[in-house]
C-alpha cells in the first residue's frame, strides 16, 4: 500500500514537471532523463556537477515545459549539485567549500542561479529560499539546440571557468574563481607536515611552485634551504640559484649555480642546456653542452649537446658527426629515434635548435 502510495505521488509531480515517465525507486533501472557527472579542476580545487539529463522531445522547453518566473530543479529527477573542495566565488560572491543543490529561476531576459544548503532533495518540490547559501543573477544567451540538458566548463583559466548550462537553444553561464594561490599554499603547509618533511623533493617541489608563480620568493627561499638541509642535489641548489636570480641577489645565484653544476651528471648537464636555450640563453646553453663534454667525454648527451653547438655555428658535417656518436650510446628505443630524426636534419642542414 505504501508503494502504491509512493508511485502516484511520484506520478503527480514528474507529471507537473513534464520530464519523464513513473518509475518504482526501489530497483534500479534505466531513467529517461539519464544520469552525469562532470568535473573540472581549477589549481587543485575539484568542481563537480552532478545532475539527470532530460531530452527535448520536440517540446517548447522555456516558458511552457520550464514555466518563467518560477524556482526549477535546473535538471531533472535528484537534485542537481555543484560540489566545491575549497571556498570559491560565484559571480564575485563568496561561496564556502561544500555540495550545494542547483536550483535556477529562468527568465527571458534575467535568470537567477540558487546555491542551496540543502542537497539530498527531490527536484525543487521542497525548496525553501531561507536555506539559501547564495543566490546570483545570471543573464541567458542564445546557443545552439542542445537536445539533453548539458553542463560545460568553458573558458578555464588557471583560476576561473565558467560553468554553463545548454538546453534547448538556450545557455546560462556563470562564472566560479579560486583563489588558487591561497590554497595551494594552505596545502602545501598542511602536507609538509607529514611524512614529505623528511624528503628533499617535497620542499624543493613547494619551493618551485613559489617560484614559478612568483606568489611568495620569501617562502620559496626558506623551502629550498630546507631541501638542501635534507640531502644537497643538483635539482635544489639550481632551483635555488634561480630564486636568488628573481630576487636580484645576483653574486649569491651565480655561486649556487656553480655549486649545482659541480654536482650534476651528463643528463641533468644537458637537460640544464635545454633549459637555457628554452630561455633564449644560447651561448650559456653551448657553454654548459662544451663543459658537459669535457666531463663526460663519452656519455650520449655530451655528442647531442656538441651536435647542437656545431649545428648553432653552422658546421653540419660535425654535428651530423656527433649525433651519429650518440647514436652508438642511446639507452632507449624512444629516445633513438629522436637523435635518428636530428641526424635526417642535420644531414638536410636544418638547425636542430630552431
């Protein structure tokens, strides 16, 4: 009897909301709005869109199947919900972290986009604006048809994207941003507590991400002194020698420079020249490949460094030379048919350092 009860109260309201057939919600079995999730990360904060699919079916969707001016589900079946791993803005509106049900007010000119603190709803049948979390407005754009209800993440950037609803001939964009930086750094500091304290990478790690975003050279700093407490490497008195560089303290970075030179072997020497070149440091990059050699006389990336110094000079029949002797060294199959590629330019007078 309660079953019973149940399908004809389900009935009725998918009935008023005109997006599919009744179904027991004991077993599980194929719906006709079906099921999706959707996930972007920005930085290291998880976006996730959780919601049910309803198609067109040839009907007028806005202002007949979805009334104007009343709350919809903004999907069908469950709830629909954003979920957010770290506090972000909606529209420049503070949003904590947490999973909130998406509900959204459509208009022909002006749509309003509901966070809800409540979830685990069925629909908008029981929504309530005092459990609000957030409300934005939002305005609607043509697009083209869209037979399922579809949410995208378009325009990403490192600390935004805009999350979008497509339906019909109509998409509704607003957009989320992060602060990234701030969290990223809360989270390192949470994970250098643990275990990654006691190993020299996980600082040098922190200390690269300072120093690629440029977000905090002071922090940078005292991380990569404490990688080098830990175990002194190539990796971490070079990467150090280039946040002293960013920081000016150009005596002090060529002095670490030189230390992480001393200590590297053929492959981070080379690796180091690539690198510079990468930076449009040629000279310093023939310096470093000419130093690799002398070093390491027979190991492979010495010839592929001196094939890219006579190919730089414009001497082809030497750097054909050299990256044919480093043929007779390779390890791998991978990296032999890159050094047979450099031998087929070189042989056609191609510049491999363009």
């Amino acid at each position: 009897m309660h079953r019973t009860r149940l399908l004809v109260l389900l009935c009725g309201l998918l009935s008023v909301a005109s997006l599919g057939h009744a179904q027991t919600i004991m077993l599980d079995l194929p719906r006709q709005s079906q099921h999706a999730v959707v996930t972007q990360r920005i930085g290291i904060t998880d976006i996730t869109v959780n919601y049910h699919r309803p198609l067109a079916n040839g009907r007028q969707i806005w202002g007949k199947v979805v009334p104007y001016g009343q709350v919809w589900r903004a999907g069908a079946n469950e709830n629909t919900t954003l979920t957010f791993t770290d506090p972000v803005t909606i529209e420049g509106q503070p949003l904590d972290k947490g999973t909130y049900g998406l509900h959204m007010i459509p208009g022909e000119s002006q749509w309003t986009v509901i966070f809800s603190k409540i979830f685990t709803a069925w629909g908008s049948f029981s929504y309530k604006q005092d459990e609000d979390a957030l409300r934005v407005t939002v305005k609607p754009q043509t697009a083209e048809f869209h037979e399922a209800l579809t949410y995208d993440f378009d325009d990403v950037k490192p600390d935004s994207t805009v999350v979008t609803l497509r339906w019909d001939k109509v998409a509704v964009p607003f957009r989320v941003e992060v602060k990234v930086n701030d969290i990223v750094e809360a989270s390192i500091h949470r994970q250098i507590r643990g275990l990654n304290q006691y190993y020299w990478d996980s600082w040098d790690d922190a200390a690269g991400y300072f120093l690629a975003t440029k977000s905090n050279l002071d922090e940078a700093l005292k991380d990569e002194d404490q990688s080098i407490q830990v175990e002194e490497r190539f990796d971490n008195l070079i990467n150090k020698s280039r946040i002293l560089e960013t920081m000016g303290r150009k005596d002090a970075a060529t002095e670490f420079r030189n230390r992480a030179l001393e200590k590297a072997n053929a492959l981070q020497l080379y690796a180091y020249g690539r690198q510079l070149q990468g930076e449009k440091k040629q000279e310093e990059a023939f310096a470093v490949y000419r130093s690799n050699a002398k070093k390491f006389p027979d190991y492979w990336t010495s010839h592929v460094g001196l094939a890219r110094v006579y190919s730089g000079q414009g001497d082809f029949d030497n750097a054909v030379k050299e990256m044919q002797t480093a043929l007779t060294g390779v390890p791998d199959d991978a990296n032999r048919s890159a050094i047979e590629n450099y031998v087929k330019r070189l042989q056609s007078k191609d510049d491999i350092n363009r």
